[in-house]
C-alpha cells in the first residue's frame, strides 16, 4: 500500500506449477476480484495482465533486507497498462498486452481496447478486454 492505493501483484507460471492456460487463468481470477469486491461498497479493483518471462526470487543483500520479488519488463508492462486503466478514470477493468490475448484467445473473446504509448516503450502497445469465457472454468 503507498500513495497510489493498494497493489497486489499475481504470477502464474512460475515452476513447477505452471500449466497450459496460465493465462487465462490470470484473466478468470481478475473478473473474481473484481466480482468479490463490488460487493464492498466505493471498492473496485482494476487490473492489468501481461504474459512473457521474468526474473522471480530472492533479492537483497543481507538477511533482513531479502524479501521475495519479482523483476523485468513483462512486470513493468502490467503496471503500466493499469495505468492506463486509471488515467481512463474506469473502474472494475480488465486490460491485457497481445500475449497475452494469444494465450487466452481459446478461453475467452476478446475486444480491442486501443493503443497506448506507454512509458518504457518505443511502440504504442495494444490492449484488450477479455469478455465471454468460451468455456466452463473449474
């Protein structure tokens, strides 16, 4: 929690529990947070989904400055595309970078959700907006 509100940061994927549609999965758990907690009242969520590699593990020089973490580009690209999100001023959403909507393309439909030029990048990005599973999810 900081000036910008609280930020939770999920990974799938990561070894040895990593399955096919890890994706899709991070898709299902987003409209789940953000189904849970409207029912709270002024609460919404808003939430930003990349899919690519990084670095996860330990970071820290000495034993009470390591903590858990996760690092790279791909991790950098989900903060900024809910950025993009809050700059918006929408509430309750779901965007995603075009990995990702490759890797979820047979669990979901997807609309396109515009460019954006976001920080970091030399190319303006495009997202999507997940809508209609195609599927049951267990």
């Amino acid at each position: 929690m900081d000036d910008k509100g609280s930020t939770l940061i999920c990974l799938w994927g990561l070894l040895p529990f990593a399955h096919d549609d890890d994706a899709a999965r991070a898709i299902l758990a987003g409209y789940n947070m953000i189904e849970a907690l409207s029912k709270i009242d002024g609460t919404y969520c808003n939430i930003g989904i990349s899919s690519g590699e990084c670095f996860s593990g330990v970071v820290g020089t000495s034993g009470s400055r390591k903590e858990f973490s996760v690092l790279g580009d791909i991790v950098n690209l989900a903060a900024r595309i809910v950025g993009v999100i809050k700059g918006q001023k929408l509430k309750n959403e779901i965007r995603c970078d075009l990995n990702t909507r490759m890797l979820a393309a047979n669990f979901f439909e997807f609309s396109h959700a515009g460019h954006s030029e976001l920080k970091g990048k030399s190319i303006s990005i495009p997202l999507y907006k997940a809508t209609n599973p195609r599927e049951k999810f267990d």
